[in-house]
C-alpha cells in the first residue's frame, strides 16, 4: 500500500525546502548529492534535478514539480 498523497506532498515540500547547490554545482539533499542540469526552457534559463523530478528557474532558491 502506498503513503498517502498528502503525505507525499509534504514530503516534497520538506525536500525542496533542504536543497542546497555545492560547490561543485550539485543540488545535496539531506547529506545525499545529485548532479544538477542547466538548460534553456522556453527562453527561460532552468536548472532541474532529474531524480528528484525538481526544476528551478531561479538559481535555486526555489524548487517546483518538473510537470
């Protein structure tokens, strides 16, 4: 049986609220490091985490749902 929706939503809230990008450009949440992709989204300079399916249009300082 999977958690309920409500509770994954929480606990992605609660991860987005824990990125923080390293030195070495990667996204390290909760002492674990992922690799962090720029790009070019519709004319708009994005960065995203993949495992985590996390996007950001700001540099990071705030994450959203990639959709």
């Amino acid at each position: 049986m999977s958690p309920p929706l409500w509770y994954i939503r929480r606990m992605i809230i609660n991860v987005m609220k824990d990125i923080e990008l390293n030195e070495n450009g990667n996204a390290v949440v909760n002492g674990t490091e992922y690799e962090v992709r720029g790009f070019d989204y519709a004319g708009q300079e994005a960065i995203c985490i993949h495992e985590l399916d996390l996007i950001s249009y700001d540099d990071g300082k705030s994450w959203q749902d990639m959709e």
